[in-house]
C-alpha cells in the first residue's frame, strides 16, 4: 500500500519542550524531540502514519520483539543548510540499508513514499529542533520492532515503524585507544553483523565493557574464523592511511555498509593524491605500518561521530601510537568538506542532500 503525505494524523503537543535544550551543550541522544512518527503494519500493510507527541507506548510484555529481538533501526542526520533549508543527509541510501537490515530480520521493508513522508512531516513540525549551532545537526532515528504478543518462537505478524528525533552537537570525544579483539566477536561471515540489528550492538556491550576495565576506549573488532583481518571499530566503520592510501575493510555479510563510509570513500577517490583500497586489511599489516611508519592515521567513520580519530592500538602487546591528526590530515580535510557539502557551502555533485524548505 502507498501511504500518502496527507493521509498523515497529526496530534500535537501541548507545549514544546525545545526552550529546555541548552543547544550549546548538547549530549549525543540525550533529548528527544516533540513529536514522533508511529505506523503500524498489520494484515500484510502499512495503516495510516500519525505523528503524536514523544511518550511512552503500551505493550504487551510478550510482543516478539522483546524475546527474540526481531528489532532493527537506521541512524541519519539532518542540517540547517546556509540557504535556510533543511537538509536531510542521503535518505534514499538509508532506506535502502533499513530494507536490506529488514530483510534479513524477517520483517516488512518499508515504501520510499513512507519514509521520505515521514521524515518530512516530521522535521517540517519540529524544525525548531534542528540545531543552527556550528558542527551540530538533528539525530534521526528510525526503527521497527515486532509487536506481535506471543511467546512462541515466530516471525511477527505485526510491527510498528517509529522515527525518533535528537539534537546533537560535534563530535568531541578524546581520540580512541583500542584493544584488537582476539576472543569476542561482533558477529561472523553469514550473521547479521551488516543489518542495523538490535542484538549487534546489545552482543557488543560485555566485550566493551571488559576492554574499558583494561584501560581501552574501544574494540578493533576483527574477523569470527582467525581474529586475523579487521572488521570496525567500536559501532563504527574504520578506515587507515597506509602507505599513502586510504584503505579500509571490503564489505562482507559482518560489515555494515556505512553511509559515512561510502561518502568518505567517494570523497576520497576525488580529492588529489589519494587512491582507495577496500580489501581486507591484516592485524599484521597494520603492525607492520607501524614499524615501518607508513601507517599515518586511523579513524572511525559512523553517522553519529563522522570521523572519530584513533591514537593507539594495541597490538600483540604492544601500543603503537599514531600522531594526532594535524589541518592537513586526510580525515579532518574529508570531514570540513562533507560538512560543507552538507551545509550547502559546496556543490552537492552526488545529490545526497534532500531539501526540505520550512
Ligand atoms: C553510527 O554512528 O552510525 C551509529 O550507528 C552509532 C549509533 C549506534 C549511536
């Protein structure tokens, strides 16, 4: 079923709660928006979409999502452009993620004229949520989880499509130190490990948890058969500058295809002097740039971070250290010109930015 911008049921809040967000000290997540858009699928369709204040839900204790985790979600950003537009980063590609996570969790892929609707409804009624604070940007998060109550062991017959707001500032945590992980794994070749999956990231925590008690920031996350080949970092992408070259892990089934990741990439291969590999990338090599001096930087790419900088890894007992990242460092000139793409200061050559006039 194709669900129409106007069949939209809107219930607004009372009150805005924007005016309690100190929009220069802004926590990652830590304050939602007025309004939420909520969309249940029943009977094979998707009903009407409504967009309602942010609140709690009522569920049954037995809904299938929260026994067998069939639970996926999406994370994009959208940004105050200099002409006054919003823009909202690459929707089209983050759909095309969300189905192919959806797909692999059993659940109903979601129609591009719902989700491009949704997310403009719901921006158009709260754009006093979108930071205008240099480097900030509203935190979109989409998800579906199944609602059916049983605690038979299924595939839901029903679910509820929900997208979330959240303000949030740069990026400012201190550059990582990390553990290369030898007996955890995030997941494995034929896993869920490239699906946007609840359990991922819940699988990710007592591993995280034991690195930081060991004095690390994050988990270099490397391949279920060998430990040998590196997958991400973190709930990131990760990316080296090796031997002058941008190299980062090819894609698998434990690789989630990250939006940033594919920008930075294509961004990369136009910028001078730089070529790309995306091959698999050994523990070993790594080391070896370290020995050698040819490995010059190392980050982490994601939605939430853009570029998260790198400044030790732990290897085979060793910290090798990685010099911080100057102006001319790859990944700070990378990041500035993704922003300003972003923000409308530079042409948008890849039509990745979607404008939503407010
Ligand atoms: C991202 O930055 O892409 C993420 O998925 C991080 C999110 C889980 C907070």
């Amino acid at each position: 079923m194709t669900t129409l911008t106007s069949e939209f049921a809107v219930e607004r809040v009372k009150k805005s709660r924007v005016a309690e967000v100190d929009f220069n000290n802004l926590e990652f997540g830590r304050h939602i928006s007025d309004h939420m858009v909520v969309v249940d699928y029943e009977n094979g369709q998707w009903g009407s979409p409504s967009i309602v204040p942010f609140g709690e839900m009522k569920f049954s204790p037995a809904m299938l999502s929260l026994h067998y985790g069939q639970a996926v979600f999406e994370g994009m950003k959208a940004f105050h452009t200099k002409d006054g537009s919003i823009n909202i980063f690459r929707p089209h590609k983050h759909l095309d993620r969300f189905n192919k996570s959806l797909h692999r969790m059993c659940m109903p892929s979601v129609p591009e004229e719902l989700w491009l609707s949704s997310l403009k409804r719901l921006i158009e009624i709260d754009k006093e949520w979108v930071p205008k604070t240099e480097g900030a940007s509203l935190y979109i998060r989409p998800f579906m989880f199944a609602t059916e109550s049983r605690l038979g062991v299924k595939v839901s017959d029903t679910f509820k499509f929900v997208i979330l707001t959240s303000p949030v500032g740069p990026y400012q945590a201190k550059p990582y130190r990390l553990k290369v992980e030898n007996k955890y794994v995030r997941t494995a070749e034929g896993g869920t490990g490239f699906a946007k999956c609840a359990g991922n990231y819940g699988g990710a925590f007592y591993p995280t948890q034991i690195a930081r008690e060991e004095g690390f920031d994050q988990i270099l996350w490397t391949d279920s058969k060998e430990h040998k080949y590196i997958d991400e970092v973190g709930m990131m992408n990760v990316m080296f500058v090796l031997n002058g070259k941008l190299v980062t892990p090819q894609l698998s089934t434990a690789i989630l295809d990250g939006i940033t990741r594919d920008s930075i990439l294509t961004l990369a291969k136009e910028m001078a002097g730089f070529s790309v590999e995306e091959r698999k990338v050994s523990i070993d090599e790594i080391e070896q740039g370290f020995i050698k001096g040819t490995l010059t930087e190392a980050f982490g790419t994601g939605t939430a971070a853009v570029v998260a900088p790198i400044s030790v890894i732990h290897i085979n007992g060793t910290d090798y250290q990685i010099p911080s990242a100057g102006p001319t460092s790859f990944q700070l000139q990378v990041k500035q010109k993704l922003h300003n793409i972003r923000m409308g200061l530079e042409p948008d050559t890849h039509e990745w930015n979607y404008l939503v006039k407010v």
